[in-house]
C-alpha cells in the first residue's frame, strides 16, 4: 500500500511520502507516512520535527517549531498524533523533518499543506 504513494521529491535516507494535517480546537492533528529509502535489519531512530508557518491571532506571518516526536524506522511508518498550537494561531503549511536526534544532522524532508 505504501508503495502508492508518491515517492519524496527530495529524496533523503527516509521519505516523507505523505501527510495529512488539519487543525481543529487549538491543535494540529497529523498523519505523516514516511519510509526508509534502503530498508534495514537495524531500526533508524530519531525524531521529527513539524515546523508550521501560517499567521498569529493578530495577522502576522509567524512560524511554530512544535515540540520533537521520537521514531524508530525499519521500512516504513505512519505517525500520527496531535499537538498544541498558540491561542489563535491559523496555520497554512508544515514542514516535516526527519532529524537524527534533536537539532542534529536531516535525514529527511518535505513542505505540505495544513487543510
């Protein structure tokens, strides 16, 4: 089923091959397929990371870093789950990165949009 997906134009050691985001009730709740480009006998940890561009509850063009989600990869995956946004924040797109550890070395990425 995996294999349907739109392969990550970027390209990376694992694929963002698909997200689905949508905010309701002060969260953003998400959904985000991602699969190992060579898959491997040995889990690949790390974290990801969803950074949501879109506008404060004043107007302004504002961006979110939401807090780190761990992970553990050996072919592939579907995250989901729900955060928290600012009181008021109106989000247009999130930017999924799949990190080594917190702040370290991508491993991959790709920019969808928040429906």
């Amino acid at each position: 089923m995996v294999e349907l997906f739109p392969i990550d134009p970027r390209g990376g050691r694992i694929e963002v091959r698909a997200g689905q985001f949508e905010a309701k009730g002060g969260r953003l709740a998400y959904g985000v397929v991602l699969t190992l480009e060579h898959p491997s006998a040995t889990p690949v940890t790390g974290v990801m990371q969803l950074v949501v561009a879109g506008e404060s509850s004043r107007g302004t063009p504002t961006t979110v870093s939401l807090e780190p989600v761990a992970l553990s990869l050996e072919g592939h995956e579907v995250i989901r789950g729900s955060q928290p946004l600012p009181e008021g924040f109106r989000p247009r797109q999130a930017t999924v990165q799949i990190l080594d550890r917190v702040g370290g070395k991508q491993l991959g990425m790709r920019v969808l949009l928040v429906g």
